[in-house]
C-alpha cells in the first residue's frame, strides 16, 4: 500500500470554500470503509486505510470543482456511492479526498423503457420513482434499499433480475454514462454502446460517474417463494429447470443447501423445516398459476408463498432477496463470525456436475449457495458459497482447487481490480485511464496494469467483464 504522502489539505479546503467537508477522523474513518470485512485477508490487510478529507458536493459544478482543485494538488480522489461495495473498493489506500456523491440523488426522466438518474440516487428511489409509469429497474443488487445505482455501476456486477436479464457485463443493461475526466480542466464525456463498459466496474479508477442511463422493464408486485426439497440435488436441478423455463417470468433463483436456511435466516425460520434445502424465487404474478404447476410437477414442497401468509406478516419479513446474493454470507456472518465465502462461475453445460463435485469435496467446510442466472444466453450458475474459514493458506488452497477443475473464482479477497478478477484490463482499457485520469489519482492501488505497465494482461484466466480489446466473450458463440 502506498505511504501516505503530505497532501497540501489547507490549500485544497481553501479552494473548496462552499462545499460540504468532513475532517472529524471518527467520520472520516466511517466513510473510508465498507464491507471489506467479510474477507478475512482484507480486514488484515485494510483496516487501518483512512482519507484525510471526505467532500460531499451536492452538485456537478461542485464535483468539477473538487477534482479539478485535487488535480492542481496533485491529491488522490476516492469515489464513494454508499459505501456497500465489497473488496475495498471504495476505500482510499492513499488517503486523500474520498468523494462522498450520495447527494447527487435525484431521478432526472423516466420515459418507456429507460431511466436517467443522478450517480447517488439509491436504486430502490429510482424503481419508486419508475413506479406510477409501471415500469422498473431490469436488475438490482440485493443492496437494493442502501446502494447508489453509479456504486452498482461502478462496483457491482448483478444479481436479483439476472436470471432473466444477465448482468452488467452484457451490452445493453447499461444504456449511457456521463462522467467526469480527473484533469487540470475535467471534461464530461458520454459514454454509449461499448464504451460504457470502460467505466463499468472499473471502481471509480477512470472517471467520476455523474449520470446513468438505464433500461427499464415492466414493473410487478414480485411473488416470494420459498420451495423445499430432500435432497440438494433435487433443489439445484429445479432451480436450473426453472431457470430454463423462458416463459416464467422471475427474478430470484436462489438454492441455499440445509442447514444454512435453518441456522442463519432467523426471521424466516418458522418456514424452514430441518434438512429441507432450499430454493427462493421471485415470480411475476402473471406466472403465478404455470409456476405452481411446474414446482407441483417437481414434487417442490412450497414452504412460504409471500401471497398466503398474510399482509401483516409478509411486511414485518424482509424481502427474499435479502436472503440471496451476498445477504446470505450477511446472515450467516452475523451468527458465525467466523464465516467468509467466495464467488465462482459453474460453466455451462456442466454446472450441476461441477457443484456436485466441488462441494463433496469441501464438504462442512464449504457449505452451498448458487445464484441461477443467464450468462452469454445459456442459464446457469454463480456459486457464492460460504467457508467456514481457518487460514489464509487454506483459503488460497480451496480457491486453486475451484481453478484446477475449471471452477473460475472471481476473488473477493484481493482489492486490486485484476486480482479480483472480474474486470479484465487490457490495452483499450489503459488507453481509456491515460486520457481520463492522466496523472493516475483516481482510487490509486486499485488497478495494477496502471501502477505495472508490464503487467501480463494474457494470463489465460476467466473475468466477468471481458477486455475491450478482444470481442466480448458473448459474441463469440456460434461463429466459425
Ligand atoms: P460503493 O461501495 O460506494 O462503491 C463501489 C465502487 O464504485 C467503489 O470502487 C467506488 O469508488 C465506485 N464508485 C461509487 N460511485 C462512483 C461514481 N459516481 N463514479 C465512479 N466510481 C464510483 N453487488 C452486486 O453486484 N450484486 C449483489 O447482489 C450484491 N449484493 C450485496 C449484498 C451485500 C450484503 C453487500 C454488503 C454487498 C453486495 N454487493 C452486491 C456489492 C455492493 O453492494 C454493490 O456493488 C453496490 O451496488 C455498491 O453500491 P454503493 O453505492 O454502495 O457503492
């Protein structure tokens, strides 16, 4: 990590007169974290990382004027949403300024089928908001009612909506950016078509993200259901079966393998039968009948159905997707601190087989959760499985394994973009740095292509978010 060096901070607050600044090292200290803490190697590696100032501009003109007084004084920028990211992505490993952009909040337009919001706008404001036109969000993280949609942009990858819609990788989720350049005068750029994947998942490395503009979809009262079955085979081969079924329209897919339900969903436990494992789903109600025949015919036992349990009692639950994605290492964390996870990709065709064989292998240690989703057209799965953690040497020794079989591992326990490996950096994308954050002070340590000009950008392994420079992975299905 970088030695912290003596930034000008009087001049800097000097040129900030008029803008919103926190230098309170207890608040400071508050809002240079996140949720890197479910990783054991980083909260070794993080928890001292601190910004000197955090600046809250409440507008454009004031972000502009931040970055262009850091830019003169040579003074590192972490962009911040709200701070529910994981990998300590948003934290600043050279101080500095961390750019709080929680009060560029407002939904500026909704029309049929898009949505343009400010980069702090919480992403369940933007669906309210969406709501009297009858159209919402086609995915979300299950940091649905705490994250900024530029954090999701920027640090985020998918989840709830992705068994229909795919990801944030995939061309077309993300209609349009506007963001900021980090130089002596920042310049607004859009970003369309492929460029906006320059800046997706980039953790604020590239540009500020001022603005976004998303595809919309018709929006439903979502029915939530849990279904149980014996065996865990059973559970994740319906979960695929529903996934494959196109005419079903849902939104969750989730198998969670006993006893995990039954020990750490402490407020659904009642609906938790012991040794039953478990699948969530969210199904529009238009499916809702064709749903409960498909599940019937899998002799699914349906445990809790959001629709027959009373209003009172479905309000005083949390919602179902705050059971999945990374809410269920949440859950699991808060009763077993001991508990860290990690996330995978079972390719398709032979992701059943590949969970099967992994997990007989880890056994206790490594207990089951898949996130069912379309991925380059074809369903499958994410593993987001829990490990019941020991050392950081067995850790590294479960993730080779994973590899060794042909389990890609997006790492959650690196802070570096490549080591984390869902974005991939490459030509096109150093291109894109040097020309919007020339002097490299945008979330310094964050990217080692930048810090490492000879780094290997061919190094074989799989990333969620391919380079620019090659064709995207999802077009080279199917060609010669
Ligand atoms: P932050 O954490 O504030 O920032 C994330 C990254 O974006 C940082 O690198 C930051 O520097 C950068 N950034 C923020 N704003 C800007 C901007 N305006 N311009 C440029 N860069 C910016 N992620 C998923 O993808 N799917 C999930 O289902 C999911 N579930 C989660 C569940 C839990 C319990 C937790 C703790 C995390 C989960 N995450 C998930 C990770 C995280 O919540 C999401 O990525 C979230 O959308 C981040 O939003 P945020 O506003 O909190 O961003």
């Amino acid at each position: 990590m970088a030695e912290n060096p003596a930034y000008d901070l009087a001049a800097l607050k000097a040129r900030l007169d008029g803008i919103a600044l926190e230098d309170n090292p207890a608040l400071m200290r508050q809002k240079s974290r996140d949720f890197y803490w479910y990783s054991p190697p980083l909260k070794r590696q993080l928890d001292e990382v601190s910004a000197d100032l955090v600046v809250s501009p409440a507008s454009e003109e004031e972000v502009r004027r931040v970055l262009e007084a850091c830019f003169a004084l040579a003074i590192p920028v972490t962009p911040r949403g709200a701070g529910t990211g994981n990998y300590g992505q948003a934290m600043p490993l050279a101080g500095g300024v961390v750019l709080d952009l929680s009060r560029l909040d407002k939904v500026l337009e909704i029309s049929t089928g898009r949505v343009r919001a400010q980069t702090g706008a919480i992403i369940a404001d933007i669906d309210n908001a969406c709501r009297s036109s009858g159209q919402e969000l086609r995915l979300h993280p299950s940091t649905y009612r705490s994250a900024s949609i530029g954090g999701f942009i920027a640090g985020g990858s998918g989840g709830v909506g992705s068994i229909t819609w795919g990801g944030l990788r995939d061309l077309g989720n993300i209609i349009g950016l506007r963001i900021l350049t980090m130089e002596a005068s920042p310049r607004i750029l859009q970003l369309t078509g492929e460029d906006v994947q320059k800046v997706a998942h980039a953790y604020g490395t590239n540009g500020i993200i001022l603005e976004v503009e998303m595809p919309l979809t018709p929006a439903f009262d979502w029915i939530q259901v849990i279904v149980g079955f014996d065996s865990f085979g059973e559970a994740a081969a319906y979960a695929n079966a529903l996934g494959e079924q196109d005419a079903i329209l849902k939104k969750l897919v989730s198998v969670i393998a006993a006893p995990v339900p039954q020990r750490f969903f402490l407020r659904h436990r009642r609906y938790l039968p012991e040794g039953q494992h478990i699948v969530l789903a969210m199904i529009a109600p238009i499916a809702g009948a064709a749903f409960d025949s498909f599940t019937a015919r899998w002799g699914g036992r349906v445990l809790f159905h959001s629709d027959r349990v009373g209003t009172e009692e479905a309000k005083s639950l949390p919602p179902l997707y705050e059971l999945a994605w990374n809410h269920t290492t949440l859950r699991a964390l808060r009763v077993e601190p001991s508990i860290t996870y990690l996330q995978t990709l079972y390719p398709f065709p032979n992701q059943l087989a590949l969970v099967e064989r992994i997990h007989a292998e880890f056994g206790d240690e490594m207990p089951v959760h898949l996130e069912f989703v379309r991925f380059d057209g074809k369903i499958t799965c994410f593993g987001l499985p829990l490990v019941r953690f020991t050392t950081e040497e067995r850790l590294e020794a479960i993730i080779a394994r994973h590899e060794a079989i042909g389990i890609p591992v997006f790492n959650p326990h690196r802070y570096t973009l490549e080591e984390g490996g869902m974005k991939q950096t490459d030509a096109v994308q150093l291109a894109f740095k040097r020309e919007a954050d020339p002097n490299g002070l945008l979330n310094p340590g964050k990217m080692i292509a930048w810090e490492h000009p000879d780094f290997a950008f061919e190094s074989g392994k799989t990333y969620l978010f391919a380079g620019l420079a090659a064709r995207p992975q999802a077009l080279d299905h199917g060609t010669a």
